[in-house]
C-alpha cells in the first residue's frame, strides 16, 4: 500500500540523482533518475538511479517506516526485475526511517533454499538506519538529501536547531523549496507525533499563501489523486485530506469517513483541504460541515 512519503521520496530521487550517489560512497561519473518502468509487474517500486561511468550500474532505493516479513524477499523481485529490463547490474539500498522498520530480514542477506535446506541463490542488499546516522552528513550533503536530517540521530532538543540549518540553507542556495519542505514534513510523521511536527515547522507556513504552504497542499492534491486512482476531483481532493488528516489527526472513525464521502462538491472539499494545516483535529475541520 502506498505511504504518504512515498511521491515526495522519488521527487527527492529526481531533484539531485547524484547527490544520492555521494551519500552512499558509491563510485560513478553522472547519474539521472529512470523509470524503472515495472508499473504492471511491480507497482511500488520506487524511482532507480543510472550511474554512469566506466562500470554502469543502476541504483535502486527504497524507503521502509514498517517492518514487513517479506520486504527483502519484495526487494530481491524489483532488483532482478530492473536488471532484466536496463541490462545493468543493480544495487540495492534501503533506507529504514525508524526502528519500527528493523528486524530479522534486514540483518542479513535475503537467501532463497531448496527443500533441504540448501541455498541456491542469495540477495546482497544495504540498509540505513537513519537513526545511527550522522546529522552532519545530512545537513551538509545535497539539499535532496537533507529532508532527513531530522529522522537522523538527533536528540529531540537539538530538533529546532537541525531545522534552524535546514531553513538557512534552503534558503540560500534555492531550489524546489515545496517538495523539500514537504519531503520533512510527511518523513517527520513518521517518527514524531504530528503535534510535534507541527510546533517545529510553524515557522516555515506560518501563511496559508505562502509558496511552502501551497506546494504542501498541492503536492498532497497529487498525492492524493494517485491514491484515489485519479477519479475524479472530487475523489483527488477527498484523497488529499485522508492523506494529510490521517497524519495529523489520526485514522478517521466511520463517521468522519461518512461525512467526508458525503461531500460532492470539489470546491467544498479543497476550502477543507486549505484548512489541513489550521486546526487541531477531525472534528475541528468539519465543524460546521
């Protein structure tokens, strides 16, 4: 199923290919985002990287907040997969955003065994763990990379001081401000409560009008739209504030849900959406609904 990171995630992948090369040491001249184009056969995959250079290879990323049994078994079928496609041998990293997302699979190489026993084929993968790197790395790496500074072994104290450097550096040497502002505030959610998040990155949408809050809102409408299957504007915009809601508020109780599919006008629901980030909960957002 789709994470609410996940858009935001290969939007980073695209924004600095190369920088993603840097951070993980690997050799390489240039680099560019691909498609994978495994849609029909492997739908989550996330984006791949081509590195060019004497020894060409593809550098697949992944992105896991939960643990699941048969990730790294998932991950074996999208690496052969992009091999067999591109023709390239294909590196595998993946990147754990928080404990919850450790255990027994990701602490060795995933092996497929005979009857007896007997392994015929082994999957040499990465992992990082976000929480044993250095801050320092990330808030001195690539501006694509620095979302997840503050998922990074950082004290919860030193939070605001990690943001104070992310801002200043965004600041200064430009970019695509919305997709990183947005990338730290859905890869923040997953580890900190959204209260928390929220008193931390006040000061960066302090204005509903501001070019951060409306590329926040915008790239959850796109979001939104991809997990609604693009249904219609109604349903994007519905899909938006499950999205966003959920973060923030929690899982929706039946009635919320009702009262959510109860509205079919598209304006109604994006006058909620532009709410998302004003008020404190479910019921709060649909007062007088």
């Amino acid at each position: 199923m789709p994470k609410a990171y996940d858009s935001v995630t290969k939007h980073l992948l695209e924004l600095e290919p190369e920088r993603w090369v840097e951070l993980l040491e690997l050799s390489g001249d240039e680099a560019e985002a691909v498609d994978s184009d495994l849609s029909t056969i492997a739908p989550q995959a996330d984006k791949v990287i081509k590195v060019k250079g004497e020894r060409p290879y593809i550098l697949h990323i992944e992105f896991q907040s939960s643990y699941e049994p048969d990730m790294a078994e998932r991950f074996m079928v999208y690496n052969t997969l992009i091999g067999y496609r591109t023709k390239l041998p294909v590196r595998t990293v993946v990147f754990l955003l928080r404990r919850k997302a450790d255990g027994t699979v990701m602490k060795r190489p995933f092996q497929k065994r005979y009857e007896n026993g007997e392994p015929y084929h082994t999957f040499q993968f990465r992992v990082v763990r976000l929480w044993e790197e250095p801050v320092e790395r990330y808030l001195e790496g690539g501006l694509s990379t620095i979302p997840l500074a503050p998922l990074c072994a950082v004290k919860p104290k030193d939070l605001p001081a990690v943001l104070h450097r992310m801002k200043e550096r965004i600041d200064a040497e430009g970019g695509d401000e919305g997709t990183l502002w947005m990338a730290t505030y859905l890869l923040m959610g997953v580890r900190h409560k959204s209260s928390v998040v929220d008193r931390l990155l006040k000061g960066v949408r302090k204005m509903k009008d501001s070019k951060t809050y409306q590329a926040i809102i915008e790239e959850g409408r796109v979001e939104g739209v991809a997990i609604g299957e693009a249904r219609g504007e109604a349903r994007g915009e519905r899909n938006l504030i499950l999205l966003i809601g959920g973060k923030r508020f929690g899982e929706p109780s039946t009635a919320t849900l009702a009262q959510l599919e109860a509205i079919a006008i598209p304006a109604e629901l994006e006058r909620l959406a532009a709410r998302l980030l004003e008020v404190e909960s479910w019921s709060e957002l649909l007062k007088g609904v």
